[in-house]
C-alpha cells in the first residue's frame, strides 16, 4: 500500500511543478514583454535576457513556453479525472 501512495504524491507533485514554473515563465515572458513594449523598461527576463544580449523576441519565447508548460499541466489533470 505504501507505495500506491508515494506513486501518487510523487505524480502530483511533479504536476504541482508543471502548473508552478508553467505559471511563472508565462507571467514572467508575456509580462516582461509588455512592460518593455508599454513602459520601455525591463524587469525579471527581460531585464536578464538583454544583459545576455538575446532579440526582444526571446521574452515571448519564454511566454511561450509557459504557456506550453500550462498546456501540458492542463491535458495531464483532465485526461486523469476523466478516468
């Protein structure tokens, strides 16, 4: 028995840290890109990833991937309720 449980915790803390750093790098990309667009200043990535002279593009590619990072954090929590 104890090892269904450890399974499960094990799971469902990977899928915490699915939603957790999904959540931060779209919060983080998409909204370092509209400050930088709106208010021309950079904080957080946008702030790192100019220092490390990436394109501006590159906050919405970490948007991006936090929003890929949700999606995939989404499709396991539904396809496993759903059994």
């Amino acid at each position: 028995m104890p090892k269904q449980q450890n399974k499960k915790s094990d799971t469902s803390s990977g899928q915490g840290l699915l939603w957790l750093f999904g959540t931060i790098l779209a919060v983080q990309g998409f909204g370092s890109a509209v400050t930088e667009a709106g208010w021309n200043t950079s904080f957080g990535v946008a702030g790192l990833l100019r220092a490390a002279h990436v394109p501006a593009w590159g906050t919405l590619l970490v948007g991006c991937a936090g929003a890929a990072l949700l999606a995939v954090a989404a499709r396991r929590h539904f396809t496993k309720s759903g059994r």
